[in-house]
C-alpha cells in the first residue's frame, strides 16, 4: 500500500507538468519535479519504473513529408556551419518548413531556431508553400532579435530560401546565407529536431482542418516551448533562459553519418 500510494504522488506530480507538456520525456520531467521527487525518495530510475507501471512513457512517432524543392533556377549557396561552433545566441539561424496539414486541408509551418539557444525566433502557419510564408517567419525573427551581432542564416536548398525577396532581406540585415549541400539532414539536424519536438511533443500535426484553430494551437505550442520545456542540449536550461546568456556551452553531439569534423547539436 505505502508503494502504491508513492506512485499516486508521484503520477499526480507528473500529470502537473503532462497538463501542459503531454509528451514530455522522463528526463525532463525528472528535472522539473527533481525537488519534489527527491523529498519523495524517487531517482531518475524509479521514476521511470513508475510512469512504465502506469503506462505514462511516451513512444515516439515519425512522419515524413517533402516540403523542399531544390530544382529552380536561383542561386544555390554553400554550407559554412559545418565545422563552425556555435557558442552564442543569434550566431546561426537555422530554418525549415515542416508539414502540419491534413490530406483535405495541406498546410505548413515555416520556422527559424536560434542554434545555440534552440529558441523558435520566427514562424509563419500557411496553407502554401509559397515564399510569402517563410518571408513572415523571417520577419518575425528579425523583430525578435536581441543581440546586434554577425549572424548565418542556414537552411536547406528550398526555393523559398533561394529566393531573391529572402535573400535581399537577408542582404538587406547583413545575414550570410548558409544552405545544405547533401540530401543530408543531418546537414540541417537542429531544425530537423525542433520540427520532431513540435510534432511529437506538442501535436502540432494533428488532424485540425480549420487554418486559424491551427494557428492558434501552434502559437500555444511554441509559447511552451519556448518559455517552459527545458532542453538537454542548453543543460535543462529552456530556450528563453539560454538565449539570455552566452557563458554556457551547449552539449554537442557527433553524428556518424557525418565527417568528423562536423557537429551535431540536439
């Protein structure tokens, strides 16, 4: 009973956090609950052993949707973050559109990430792939900026981004434009990994046929993210609490599909 009862607390805790975060993993609901889950007397291990009992662990989804289209007839930049690191915020921007849309009702979400922080700067919810979206979410992230300080916008080899309205903003800020090289995304694995969270965690993708009730659960979602959802790679710092420093590094990861060279940070 005394070990029944301890799991009750504990999934009551769980659920405070799962209200608002309904797919946060153990880790980091270990981490916004350590103080409580200590007094309990529950570790990172037990805590897992208690949200498998109670059917309470996430299991992860993909989906996949080709949203870039690389056969145009504008300029094709080359990647030059490969071996960069990133060791503040507004460094490197990295941008992408992901799929959010239903077969009867397409529509897509246009994002720009600061990497070091992994805060959303900008984004724009569309029903096209047309350049008038991803211009909103890049204006969106140049009113947002903070920090007057040289700045690479990477993304892929998308038309949206070769664009010559894009790239005169870009020239127009003194942003240096970095694209993809390789059907890699890898190549572009920050934004790669922010569309997954949004997806995966926040259920952007989920089947809401009306364009503006969408815009509004996304702009919830991204609001949590950003303000409230703390990321490994900042050191269970959120994205907001990170961009406001640049004195702690961010864990990086290397991949093995790519040189040695280059880094990986989740």
């Amino acid at each position: 009973m005394q070990r029944q009862a301890l799991g009750q607390k504990v999934v009551a805790l769980v659920r405070t956090i799962r209200n608002i975060m309904s797919k946060l993993g153990t880790r980091k609901l270990y981490d916004l609950l350590k103080n409580e889950l200590k007094a309990l007397g529950v570790g990172r291990d037990k805590l897992f052993r208690i949200l498998r009992a109670n059917n309470l662990l996430i299991k992860p989804t993909r989906s996949y949707h080709i949203t870039t289209d690389s056969h145009h007839r504008f300029k094709k930049h080359k990647n030059i973050t490969g071996s960069l690191e990133v060791v503040r915020p507004e460094q490197v921007w990295v941008s992408d559109i992901t799929y959010v849309g239903t077969r009867a009702n397409p529509s897509y979400l246009a994002l720009i990430t600061d990497a070091y922080s992994k805060k959303i700067m900008g984004y724009n919810v569309s029903n096209t792939l047309a350049v008038k979206g991803s211009l909103q979410a890049l204006e969106m992230a140049l009113k947002n900026r903070s920090y007057n300080k040289a700045l690479i916008h990477h993304s892929d080899r998308g038309l949206q981004y070769c664009s010559n309205d894009y790239q005169r903003i870009l020239d127009q800020n003194n942003i240096k434009t970095s694209m993809t090289e390789k059907y890699d995304p890898y190549e572009n694995a920050i934004a790669e990994r922010i569309n997954g969270i949004l997806k995966q965690e926040f259920d952007i993708a989920k089947n809401i046929e009306d364009i503006k009730l969408k815009k509004k659960l996304i702009k919830n979602s991204i609001a949590i993210y950003n303000n409230l959802r703390p990321h490994l790679s900042n050191h269970m710092l959120t994205p907001i609490q990170m961009h406001k420093q640049d004195k702690i590094k961010p864990k990086r990861y290397k991949s093995k599909k790519l040189d040695d060279n280059r880094i990986v940070k989740l």
